[in-house]
C-alpha cells in the first residue's frame, strides 16, 4: 500500500522553465516550493536568483507563497528579477 499525503491546507509552487538552451546540458533545480528546468547556464542561474529572491521577500513582508495575492507576487517576482 502506498501512503497518502494528508491534506494540510492550500499548497502553491512556483515553476520556472527556460526554452534557451542549445548546448545539450539538462539542468533542473529543486526546492521544496519551486522547480526549475531548462534553460542556457546564464537562463538557468537568473531564474535561480529571481526565485530565492522571491522567497527571501516573501519572508520579510510575514507572508507564505499559498497566502500572497496573485497581484503582490507578480510585483514581488518583477522587483526580483535581475536585470
């Protein structure tokens, strides 16, 4: 028998997916709210930084990624992002 994960409450994740990659390298990174997949190295490693960024906001505004609005993410996300 398999076990059942118990239901806690809302979940939420954030997926990140790069379409730039050309050199054959398959990377994937992994985190308990997130996953990122694809992408050239400099793709990948952007979209690394925005999402610890992310999280590291999300910590100090008191908030949890299932409560955040879906408008404060987005301005959260787009203030993460490196330029």
């Amino acid at each position: 028998m398999s076990k059942k994960r118990k239901a806690t409450g809302p979940r939420a994740a954030l997926l990140g997916l790069g379409l730039d990659h050309a050199d054959g390298h398959k990377r994937i990174t992994q985190g308990e709210q997130f996953a990122l997949v694809g992408g050239s190295a400099e793709t990948h490693e952007r979209m690394t930084e925005t999402v610890v960024k992310t999280f590291e906001e999300l910590k100090n505004r008191g908030k949890v990624l299932e409560n955040v609005e879906r408008q404060e993410l987005d301005e959260i996300l787009a203030k993460s992002t490196p330029r």
